[in-house]
C-alpha cells in the first residue's frame, strides 16, 4: 500500500474531537444521574407514610427512578486502543498502520455511541419516573 492518504490526519483529528465530545456527555449524564438518585431518595424519605395505595405510589416510583438513574450512571468500560496491540505494525508501511488504527478509532467511537445512547435512555427513563414520582 504505497498510495498516499492525505485525509487519514483530518479523519484522525475529527475522531479526537468526537471522542472528547462524547467524554463531556458521559460525564454530563453521571452528573444528571447522579442528581436524579439524591431527588429521589429525597421522595421516598419525605412520602415514606403513604398511607393510600396511590400514595404509596411515589416512593416505588422513585425508586423505580433511582434505579434506572444508578443503571445509568454504573461504570462501565469505554474501549480504548491497546498500544501493546501495535506491536505487529512495527514492520507494516506507515500507511497501512494509520489506516488499521483510523479503523479501530472508528469501531471504538461505533461502540462508545452505543453505550452513550443506552446510557441516556435510562437516564430520560429515571427522569419520567421522577416526575411521576413528585406527582
């Protein structure tokens, strides 16, 4: 492969700044999450004495709420590039190397969306039943 890729570096720098986007909306949905537990702990501590049906309905909301909230805010593992795994390209072409790394970077933003929409899901989820919890 000795054909030149000029467009490899633009690719690589928007795939930087994809990626560092999508850092600031995992961190945004941890913090919202976050928020969402501590509202709804605060639901179920102040409605704890229902003492209907329907007002015992608050608290299995919010905590049906702080659920979903803490399924969202779980830690889970973002995909990275393993630069022990780039060992085998040492003797490749350098074209060849940053055309297999591009394609990485591209199936790890792929699974990183993934998880982040999954995420927000069940935090817009955890927000409905907040809000059917208040009411």
């Amino acid at each position: 492969m000795s054909q030149r890729m000029p467009s490899i570096e633009l690719i690589h720098e928007m795939y930087e700044r994809e990626r560092d986007r999508d850092a600031g909306h995992f961190e945004s949905i941890d913090t919202k999450s976050g928020l969402v537990m501590g509202f709804a702990g605060i639901v179920v501590t102040l409605n704890r004495d229902g003492v209907t049906a329907l007002g015992s309905l608050g608290p299995v909301a919010a905590t049906v709420a702080a659920g979903l909230a803490l399924g969202a805010f779980w830690p889970r593992e973002l995909p990275v590039l393993e630069p022990a795994g780039l060992r085998q390209y040492i003797l490749a072409e350098e074209q060849f190397t940053r055309l297999t790394v591009i394609d990485t970077y591209l199936d790890h933003f792929a699974q990183s969306r993934s998880l982040l929409s999954r995420k927000a899901r069940k935090l817009k989820l955890s927000m409905l039943a907040l809000a059917m919890a208040v009411v």
